[in-house]
C-alpha cells in the first residue's frame, strides 16, 4: 500500500482535531452550592461546597438564584475577604449565571446584597495546574483576574429553597459523556487509518 504525503498530511490533522475535542469535552459543570443552589437559605457551607471540587480550565460555575433577593459579584482577594462590595470586577444579576473558568488562579464571589456576604454566601473558586498543585494546607491567595463569563437568563420567580443536602460530585452532561464515546471510537478509526 503507497500513501502520499498528502494522505499522511490529512491523516495527522483529523487526529490532532479528535484529540482536541477529547480535550474539550471533558469539562466538567458546577452548580454552586449543589441543590440548594445560592442562596442564604439553607446550611450551605461555600467554603466546604469549592474544597470537595477540584476546578479545571474549562469547567463552568454556575450560579442558580432568585434575582431579586441575591446578585454575584466577582471581588479581589481583599474585598472578598472584608465583604466590600463597592468595588466588584464583574456582577452578575440573571438567577442563573454561567462563567467559564479560562485560566489557573483564584475567582472570588459573593453576594452583594446586605448582610449576604457576612453571612457566609461568598465563595472561593480556586484553580490549579494539576501538575503544580500545591498542598491543600498552603494558603498563598494572589488576586485574580477576571475569568471569561456567559450570561443565561434565568426565571425571576422566587423559589422555595429544599432541605440541605449532602454535597455530591457533579455530573457531566450525557453531551460530555457521551461524546467521549464517539471521539473514542473516532480516535481508535484515526489510528487504523494511520497505521494502514
């Protein structure tokens, strides 16, 4: 069998192409606060919810809430720390806020609402190369930039917050799931294409 430059050319392309979207796809979404959502309602520990996660570039955090009784702010370290909410990075009013995290660092939120924020609805997303994690003892917090962020509407309808639940791994969408699937069968064809 006698293949062209040409045929190898395109061979490594459609492999490089799959291997992205294998990448792509493994992004995982987080609803902050699991089912109680963000909110003051409830017993939801934010600090405790971010340390159980281990957050990745390209995962989202999303914000569910009533909007006329919460708001997200994304703070620096400091304002963050102090519940000052006069000098927000970004804010965030929807119900239902979706921010894509793009880069290694430390994403600070909270509720901008009175008495919110010292009331605990704030929340620490931090973000490590996985190659350079540090313990989870060290406390070194540099100020983080803005991450890239998508806005959803969501309703305006107040809702009544369940009983706290037990916080559990979330799910990635059957999209992602099933995806791998797919890319997996088409990574597998790539290589017989290859090696034939």
């Amino acid at each position: 069998v006698h293949f062209s430059v040409m045929d190898c050319v395109k061979n490594i392309m459609v492999l490089f192409l799959v291997m992205a979207s294998v990448h792509v796809s493994m992004a995982t979404v987080y609803k902050v606060g699991d089912a109680s959502g963000w909110s003051t309602q409830g017993t939801v520990d934010y600090k405790k919810w971010a340390a159980e996660k281990t957050f990745k570039i390209g995962d989202v955090i999303v914000f569910e809430y009533n909007n006329q009784f919460h708001d997200v702010l994304e703070m620096s370290h400091n304002d963050y720390d102090t519940c000052n909410t006069k000098a927000a990075l970004k804010t965030y009013k929807s119900g239902n806020d979706s921010i894509t995290i793009s880069r290694y660092g430390h994403f600070y939120y909270l509720c901008g609402y009175p008495g919110h924020c010292e009331g605990g609805q704030k929340v620490d997303i931090r973000v490590v190369n996985s190659s350079k994690a540090p313990s989870p003892t060290s406390s070194p917090r540099p100020a983080a930039a803005p991450a890239s962020h998508h806005h959803h509407s969501g309703s305006d309808a107040p809702s009544p917050s369940p009983a706290p639940l037990p916080s559990s791994p979330p799910k990635k969408s059957g999209a992602s799931v099933s995806s791998k699937g797919v890319l997996g069968a088409a990574f597998g064809l790539a290589v017989l294409a290859i090696a034939h």
